[in-house]
C-alpha cells in the first residue's frame, strides 16, 4: 500500500525557508484571499442552485450575482494578486520593493471598501467603492514608479501592462459586475492581464523559457492594448466588437507562448504542478478567446466569464500560492503531484459551470460539482491557511534590511 502511494504522490524535496529580508505582507494579502474564496465559492454555489433549478430564486438575485461578482473579483482574485505583485512584482519588473509598512497599508482598505460596497445603503457603498478603488489606484502608483526605476527592458511586457491592469480593477467596483459583458472586460483587462506578467516570470525563472523582449514585446503591448480597446467597445458599446476582441486576445496569447518559447520549456519539464498549471491556464485563455470568434452573435460572455474565473484565475491561485507559500515558510502546501491532481480536478469543475452557462448539463452534474468544489477547498485552504501562518511567524525584525 505504501509503494503505491508514493508512486502516486511521490516525496518531494525538502524545502528550505526562505531568508526574509523584510516583513512579508504576501500573508497577510492571501489570508484575505482565503476569505474572499469562501465566500465568493459558497454564494456561487446558491447562485448556480438557482440558476439550475434545484433552489427557488430569491427575488433579488441580481444583487446576490452583483455580490458574487465583487468578491471573486475584488476580494478574492484582487487580493492573490496584490499579494503577489507585491510581495515578487519588484523582481518580476526588475525594480527596488517599497517598504513593507507601505504597501500593507492598502490592505485595510480592501478589507473595509469590500465589506461597505455589499451593502444596499447608497452612502456606505459608494464609501467602500472609493476605498477599494484607493486599495488598487495605491499599488498601481507604486509599480508604476518600480517599473520605471527598474530594468528598461521589463517595462513594457510586464511593469506597465501589470500596473495598467491595477488601474483597471480600481473601477471594478464602480461597474456594473452583475453584467456579464462589463464582467468579462474586467477580467480580460484586469486580472488575465496581470495573470499573463505573472506568467512571463514563471515559464523564464521556472520553466527556463525566454524573456520577452525586444520588438516582439513591444508587439505583444499593442496587441494588449487593442485588445483592452476592442473589449472596452464590446462591454460598453457594441456586442458585436467580441469577435474582434477574441482575435486579440488570441494573438497577446500567441505571442507570449511563442516568443517565451513556453511550449519546449513546458514539455522539457517532468511532470509537475508549475507546469500543469500554465498548461490548463494558457488552454483556457486561448478557449475563452476563441468562443466569441466562432460563436458570433450567439456569444454568452458568461460562459467565458466563468471559464476565465473559475477556470484560469482560480487554477493559477491554487498552484502558484500553493508553491509560492511552500518556498517562504519551507514546508510544503501539499505533496506537488497531489496539487497537480487537485488543478485537473478543479478544472474539471470549472468547465463543467462553463458549459452550464450555455444552457448544458443537469441537476445531477450540479450537485456534483458543489460537493467536488467543497472537497477541494477544504483540501486546499486549511494547510494553505497553517502555512501563511508560518511566514509571519518566522519573520525576525532584526534581519530586517
């Protein structure tokens, strides 16, 4: 029995814990993002019952969907990403970090803004409105500045595009989210465009890909930006513009998969979660990109809106932090092919929402998936949470530089 668990969940390598020069604030923002998964997961599971079916509607259900929305967005993929961009994004962009006590302090402001901006009275919410938008707008400035005192040749394929996308989740909370159009242009422009940076210095730093450089990056930039544009015009102004969006969005991807030469990294690689993870995100981006290309004036942003999310935003959470966590406390999350496991399960999920947005499966396949979401968070969360735990803990002040 125990050679046929370690042939399917093989040891991996001890880890040592990481030497922290500062104090780390990448716990505290996941600690938040642990917060915002529950909850968001918990009120997406009531709204898939009632979309199906199997529960009655509650007669403000688009204020339920409106909520959803801003705690995946905000609140749950928001604080993953600040957390990273602000903890690794000065490496990423090849720029100094600011201090620890600077960027922490936009965290209580995403804690409060989401927390006023679900309420129905019109005064707090536009209050929590402006203090998440400070929670974005802050770190934006911040990588901004790094990006331009770092390395030249990062500006324009990660340090602006990843600042840009802060800026633009810094509106989310004044858009109507509960729209699946204007939702599925702040994840395009918003968290897959910071998704993509993040990519960038995984498949170089981990992959042992290329950089993206030189003119190919200033094409990979204007190709994001007409993206941002046509998916700008598709939200607000004309459906019909997703086709063109999808091309966009296609080719941004193309050219980062090429140009990094991630496809030879990737298959150069064993079997392991960094890799899966890229693999399921980037298939799920080029899937979401092409739906609206073939579907036309049939296209249901919903379907991509919860393949991006539930699909590409969430697996990538779940597989980096989980080694991310690992690397500073030097223990473990889970076992790495465990967790690959865990990213083909979820994926699973995630395609199976995704195809009940245009109106296949049944009630049956439903519940499955709630009870299959639940085992896997619960698996995921709980040494998730113990190992953030351990990064604060193991912080000394005296070694702060």
């Amino acid at each position: 029995m125990n050679k046929f668990v370690e042939k399917i969940l093989p040891t991996d390598p001890p880890l040592q814990p990481m030497k922290l020069t500062r104090e780390p604030i990448v716990n505290r923002y996941w600690a938040t993002g642990l917060v915002g998964i529950v909850l968001g997961f918990v009120l997406g599971c009531f709204l898939w019952l009632w979309q199906q079916g199997i529960l009655v509607s509650p007669d403000d259900y688009f204020n339920f969907k409106l909520s959803h929305a801003r705690l995946q967005i905000i609140l749950f993929a928001g604080s993953f990403l600040l957390g990273f961009a602000l903890q690794a994004g000065p490496h990423v962009i090849g720029g100094p970090p600011p201090s620890s006590r600077t960027v922490i302090f936009f965290l209580p402001f995403l804690w409060a803004g989401t927390a006023l901006s679900l309420l129905e009275d019109p005064v707090l919410r536009m209050a929590g409105n402006a203090m998440v938008s400070v929670a974005f707008a802050g770190p934006a400035y911040l990588l901004l500045n790094i990006t331009l005192a770092g390395n030249p040749d990062f500006r324009i394929p990660r340090g602006i595009p990843i600042a840009a996308s802060f800026l633009l989740l810094a509106t989310s909370p004044w858009l109507e989210l509960d729209d699946p159009g204007v939702a599925l242009f702040v994840i395009w422009c918003g968290p897959i465009t910071a998704v993509l940076v993040a990519a960038q210095q995984l498949t170089n730093n981990v992959l042992g890909g290329k950089l993206l450089q030189g003119q190919k990056s200033v094409l990979f930039a204007v190709a994001l930006f007409l993206a941002w544009l046509a998916s700008a015009g598709a939200a607000f102004f004309d459906d019909s513009y997703w086709r063109l969006s999808g091309i966009l969005w296609a080719v941004v991807l193309y050219i980062q998969v090429k140009e990094t030469d991630f496809i030879p990294s990737a298959m150069r690689q064993k079997f392991t979660s960094i890799q899966v993870v890229l693999l399921l995100a980037f298939s799920e981006i080029a899937i979401s990109a092409i739906m609206p290309v073939l579907s036309g004036d049939d296209f249901i942003p919903d379907a991509a809106v919860h393949l991006l999310g539930a699909g590409v935003i969430t697996t990538l959470i779940l597989g980096v932090a989980a080694r991310v966590a690992g690397f500073f406390c030097g223990d473990l999350v889970l076992r790495d092919r465990g967790l690959t496991y865990l990213l083909f399960a979820w994926t699973f999920l995630a395609v199976t929402r995704t195809l009940t947005s245009i109106g296949l499966g049944n009630s049956g396949w439903t519940m499955a998936m709630v009870y299959l979401g639940v085992v896997i968070l619960i698996i995921w969360i709980v040494p998730m949470a113990n190992r953030l735990i351990k990064i604060g803990k193991q912080f000394n002040p005296a070694d702060n530089s």
